[in-house]
C-alpha cells in the first residue's frame, strides 16, 4: 500500500516498469542525465507545431464560454 504520492514517485515507479518492459536495468539509462541514452542519434529533427488557435477555434472557444454557468475562475475563494 502506498502512503505517498507524488510525481517524483510515480516517475521512479514507471521508470522500474520500463525498465523492466525492456528486457531488464540498463546501466546506462540515467534520467537524471541531460543526454538521452535511448536512440538520441537516431531522433529526426521536425520543426516546431504551431500551437496559436485558429479563428474558428477562437470563436467556438468564445461561443463555449458563454454557455458555461457560474466558471470556477470567476468564483472568488
């Protein structure tokens, strides 16, 4: 049972699953290491997505807005 939850667990908890997914420790994974070990020569460089919304995403955006009743970041604490 744990007793204690936190990112910094559950990383290390899926760092083990993985670890383990893959055939066993490897001792040169290290997340802790600025380089990534698991296939860093063999990444493609892509470029950036946008990430700005459309107009028509902006609109639909507003329009849902409007349809929401008491929004939890007007609602004072």
């Amino acid at each position: 049972m744990r007793v204690e939850h936190g990112a910094e667990v559950d990383c290390g908890l899926l760092a083990s699953v993985y670890l383990e997914l893959l055939g066993g420790r490897q001792p040169g994974l290290d997340f802790a290491s600025p380089v990534d070990v698991v296939g860093a020569a063999e990444r493609i460089s892509r470029p950036a997505r946008p990430h700005a919304p459309s107009a028509e995403e902006l609109i639909a955006h507003q329009a849902m807005l409007q349809i929401i009743s008491e929004p939890i970041w007007l609602i004072e604490a």
